[in-house]
C-alpha cells in the first residue's frame, strides 16, 4: 500500500517535470513539500499522531503538525518535522535521515520532494 502511495506521488512529481517541459526558467512550486504518510490500517497512537499531522499540515498548519509531531521519533516522524520547519533545516535533516536511513523510500522520496521544491529538479530524481 504504501508504495502504491510513493509511486502515485513520484508520477505527480515526475508529470510536473515533464509539463514544464523546455521552459528556459525551472519555477519552483509554491509553499512547502507535501507531507505523505500511508499507514494502511495501522490504528497505534503513532499513527493517529502521524494521520493527525498530516492533516494539519495539508491544512497549512505546520505548527500544529509540529507540536503534534513533537517528542515523537519515529522516522514518519522526524520527516514530518524537518518538513513543518519547511526551509528552515528542511534539506539538510532530510538529507541526513536518508544517510542514516537509505532503505528508506518514504525519506528518499520526502527528499526528493524537497529538493523538487527547493527548485533542484536534478536531485530530485
């Protein structure tokens, strides 16, 4: 399931490379990297923290994401911060938890988001 999700959100960002096409100009998309999370049926308090954050933060609401997300340590975690801090340290925690973590779609693909974001279409894939 949840890579049905990564992919689906990897074709989102890959038709946003194409549609720009042969612009001369890269223009970076507007506000802050989406925040994924994909638990399937997963009911623990960490994922209700997690569904809760997301939520929040596709609202707009990244400090509400954040103080959800706060003290918590899970890898979904430590994503969702790094991304409601968005660009404050974004990239650079991003980049470390892939390190740390690079059997991590879920990070790789946040990164990738990110650098999208961050206007660095390269990197991005």
């Amino acid at each position: 399931m949840a890579a049905v999700a990564l992919a689906a959100a990897a074709g989102v960002a890959v038709g946003a490379v194409f549609v720009a096409g042969d612009e001369p100009e890269t223009k970076r998309p507007s506000g802050v990297p989406p925040f994924v999370v994909d638990l399937a049926v997963r009911t623990d308090p960490e994922a209700k923290a997690l569904r809760r954050a997301a939520q929040a933060f596709e609202r707009g609401d990244r400090r509400r994401a954040a103080r959800i997300l706060q003290g918590r340590t899970s890898l979904q975690a430590r994503v969702g911060t790094a991304l409601a801090a968005w660009p404050v340290g974004t990239l650079a925690r991003l980049e470390d938890l892939a390190a740390a973590n690079p059997s991590s779609g879920a990070v790789r693909f946040h990164l990738a988001l990110a650098r999208y974001w961050d206007g660095d279409e390269d990197g991005a894939f």
